[in-house]
C-alpha cells in the first residue's frame, strides 16, 4: 500500500463511506486488511464493476446483480462468499466504498 498524506475518508460507525466519490484503492485495500483478506485480480474485478455500476447508475448494485457479473466469469453465489466471506453487503460494499445498505439483506 503506497503511503498517502490525506486524512482517511469518513466513514461512519460501521465502516461505510459516508461519500463514496471519496473511495481509493488504497481505502480498499486498508478495509481488506482489516478484515483479514487480501485483495487477488478477481476481488479487484468485481470492486470496479461495482464502482462502474454505481457511476453509471447512481446507486450501489444489489448482490444478485453482483452474482450475475460473476456467473459471467464462470463463478456465482458461493464464490461471492469465497471472495468475501463476511457477504457482500457486509465485506465487498465496504471494501468497494458503498454507503451503507438500508434495504439489502446481508447475503
């Protein structure tokens, strides 16, 4: 991880940015850490998706969204929870700097 002199992006009281246009790699990688994973090209794959679909979209992609890019890479359901185990609500919206879900289960 490179060494930046910016105060970390807020986030509020379980780890969410607060404003995801304030998201870098070096934020998600420091998420990653703390939650024990290290980050491989296909974390990294689904992370820009989910920054695309949100730039483009406005909102954060919802999990079945999620298992559908990875079904096209020859993954699905269960390798969403291999990647992240804690979820993707709770473990790959936080690393890819989504705010927190209101809706969303945790699966």
């Amino acid at each position: 991880m490179s060494n930046h002199p910016d105060p970390s992006p807020a986030t509020g009281d379980e780890g969410y940015l607060v404003d995801p246009r304030d998201w870098t790699e070096a934020f998600a990688e420091a998420i990653a850490a703390r939650e024990g994973l290290v980050l491989t090209e296909e974390h990294w794959s689904l992370i820009r998706w989910m920054r695309a679909w949100q730039e483009e979209h406005g909102v954060s992609p919802g999990p079945r969204l999620a298992v559908a890019f990875l079904k096209e890479r020859g993954g699905g359901r269960n390798r969403l929870f291999e990647l992240f185990p804690y979820g993707y609500v709770k473990q790959a919206c936080k690393i890819a700097g989504m705010k927190k879900p209101r809706i969303w289960s945790t699966g």
